[in-house]
C-alpha cells in the first residue's frame, strides 16, 4: 500500500506527457494504454486484448499560454539553457520560449465492443468527474504559409532539432510539425487524485466480481469448445460465449478449435 501514492504520481507524469487533446487512456493495474480513435467510431487497441472494460481518462482541452509567472520561469530555466545549447550545435543563435500548458480531463469508463482481425475495438462513457492539470512546455516553434513556407529560427534544421530533443529528454520531449523542445509536469494534484480515485474504484469492482465468482454456479459447464473454419469468425464466437456465461454466472472455460467442419 505504501508505493501507491508514487505509483500513481509517475502514471499520472507518465499520462501527461502524451496526452493532447482528444486523447484517450485505459488504466490497467499500475500502468496505463494510449487508445486510438478510431476513424469509423470507438477507441482502439491493436491487436486482441482481453481486458473487458476498464476505467480511465481523456483529455478533452489543451491551452497554451505565454503568460508565465516567475516561479514557471524559474523551474524552465535549466531546461531552457540545455535546448538553448542543442540548437547552438545546429548553428542556431535564438532562445526558447516558455509556455504555461493547460490540460483538462474527464474520468471514464471503456467498454470492449468487438475484436477484429486487427484491432480491439472499446466504447468510451464519459463519466461526471474531472481535473485538471498543468505543464511547462520550453520550445522552439515553427508556422507554415498556405504555400507550406516554414517560418521559425530552426526551420532549417527542424528534424535534427526533433532527433536532438528526443535524445535528450527521451518521454518528456516535444517533437512535432510546430514545436520541438520538452513538457515538465507542473501542477499534477488533480489529476493524480483522479487516476487515484479509479484506480481504487476498479479494485472494489474487481473484489465484488470475485464474490460474485465464488457464489453459486449455474450448471456444471466448465469447457466450450468453439469449432470453426474461419479464426477470425471464431474469436468473435468464443468472445460472445464468454459473455453469456458471465451474464449467467457459470465460470467455464472458452477454448477455440480452428478446424475442418
């Protein structure tokens, strides 16, 4: 119990550092999966995962502002000396700007749908509690004409910039079209007491399905046995029977058979 609270303090630095908004993560256990939206609806997973559902969190807002108080400076300076440094091994002679980021998020609910052949497929309830959380982005940036005319001091040398901050500041750096340098957890309290909040939430579902689990069983079936030609078909079967038998509280064994009828 004693290494919760840093657990979730690094997960909650580790969800910051990725999101941006429109972003979706699941937590599991002590750690967290970055969901892809899907481009027909839902949220994926590559490949097959088994989790049915699970809590977790999306960023639904992300604001930058040059307005940044002096104790904000304080704690970016070293990193904007060290950025400033790398761009002068590039034979850029500029400073980095510092901005205050603002993340906003909502707590949430995700729902296996379906497996494909490719991905596994969530549904994604957003739930009534939120927080909010800030970071210290120290950067470089760039923009671009309608003609894609880049204007910035390190357009000329903006993917080695890119391959520079990513060496240097591994997860924490910012590498994109418009900004490269790194993002520095700020304030995280909101957003840590969130994580923590589902976190504890998950585990009391979890320990009421396991009562659920050790009380009566309907039947006595303890193997189903999915015989079909096309795997992809099967998995989706095999995954169909799981539920029923969860909805009837029999606890049995789903094995797949591909196989010649």
């Amino acid at each position: 119990m004693g290494t919760e609270p840093t657990q979730n303090k690094e997960l909650t630095k580790e969800i910051l550092l990725k999101a941006q908004e429109d972003a979706a993560f699941m937590l599991i256990n002590d750690n967290y999966l970055q969901l892809q939206k899907g481009r027909y609806g839902g949220w994926l997973v590559r490949g097959s995962f088994e989790v049915d559902e699970a809590y977790g969190v999306w960023c639904f807002a992300v604001k930058a502002s040059e307005e940044v108080p002096a104790d904000v400076q304080e704690l970016a300076k070293p990193y904007a000396e060290r950025l400033k440094e790398l761009a002068a091994k590039l034979g850029v002679n500029a400073d980095p700007q510092t901005s205050l980021v603002a993340m906003s998020f909502k707590a949430a609910k995700f729902k296996k749908k379906k497996t494909t052949e490719n991905y596994t497929v969530y549904d994604m309830e957003v739930l009534e509690d939120s927080a909010d959380a800030l970071a210290v982005m120290v950067h470089y940036s760039v923009s671009y004409s309608k003609r894609l005319r880049c204007y910035g001091a390190i357009c000329h040398v903006l993917e080695k910039m890119q391959t520079l901050a990513r060496a240097e500041f591994k997860e924490a750096a910012v590498a994109t079209a418009h900004h490269v340098g790194v993002l520095i957890p700020y304030k995280t309290e909101g957003l840590e007491a969130l994580v923590s909040k589902l976190a504890e939430e998950a585990k009391k579902e979890e320990g009421e399905e396991e009562e659920e689990a050790a009380g009566p069983v309907t039947g006595d079936a303890h193997l189903v046995v999915v015989v079909l030609r096309d795997e992809a078909v099967a998995k989706e079967v095999a995954e169909r029977v799981r539920e029923l038998l969860r909805s009837m509280k029999i606890r049995a064994e789903v094995k797949i058979i591909v196989a010649e009828l």
